[in-house]
C-alpha cells in the first residue's frame, strides 16, 4: 500500500483486500482475521496516514458485528455493501457474470 493516500479500506481477508485494490485500485489491508482487534498504535498510524479509513469486512452477522465494534473503537467509516447472496468481495466477484459490475462498489469508498 502507498505510504499516503487519500483513502485505504480494511477487509476481513486477505483475499478480500486483493480483489478490491486489484479491481477498483483502491489500497486495501487485512488483519489476521475480522475477530482480531487491532492495536491503538495501528490504528493511530492508518489515520495518520490516510484521509479516510473504511471497514468493508464480511456480510454476515459476525462480519458485521466485529466491524461495528471496530468502527466504534477507531472512528473508521464502516461499509457494508449489498452482496446479494454471497457473504464477502471476493465471493461476490467471482459470482459475476459480468465482472465491470464489481466497479459499483468504487461510489461506497468516498
């Protein structure tokens, strides 16, 4: 990831993070897991760093319970995009059938 930048997103996996800067060019990171928190120092760094910190971990209720408490103990801005049936990005991606549609998820990160 850019030492600065305008923007990075946390994702719930490693995966996750590749497919959203691969395909949106968005710096992306993850932590060993969405249940890990991550440390003030961390989190101290990320806002130093970037303009704007977003979360866009897993769509099911885990998923979004550990991005809440991560979003309330970071400031950062918590997203959850509609997945359809599918429960993170990288599943969501190879579902398309027509994979320009993943660019609709760029409008969320702003």
């Amino acid at each position: 990831v850019p030492e600065y930048g305008d923007r990075i997103v946390m994702c719930s996996s490693l995966k996750d993070s590749l497919v959203l800067s691969c395909q949106l060019h968005i710096p992306a990171i993850a932590p060993q897991g969405e249940g890990y928190n991550i440390s003030q120092t961390a989190a101290d760094e990320l806002r130093r760093r970037y303009k704007k910190v977003f979360i866009c971990f897993d769509t099911d209720k885990a998923g979004k319970k550990d991005a809440e408490e991560l979003a309330k103990k970071t400031g950062f801005i918590n997203v959850v995009p509609n997945l359809g049936t599918e429960k993170d990005l990288s599943d969501w991606y190879k579902s398309l059938s027509n994979k320009q549609d993943f660019k609709q998820l760029e409008k969320l990160f702003h």
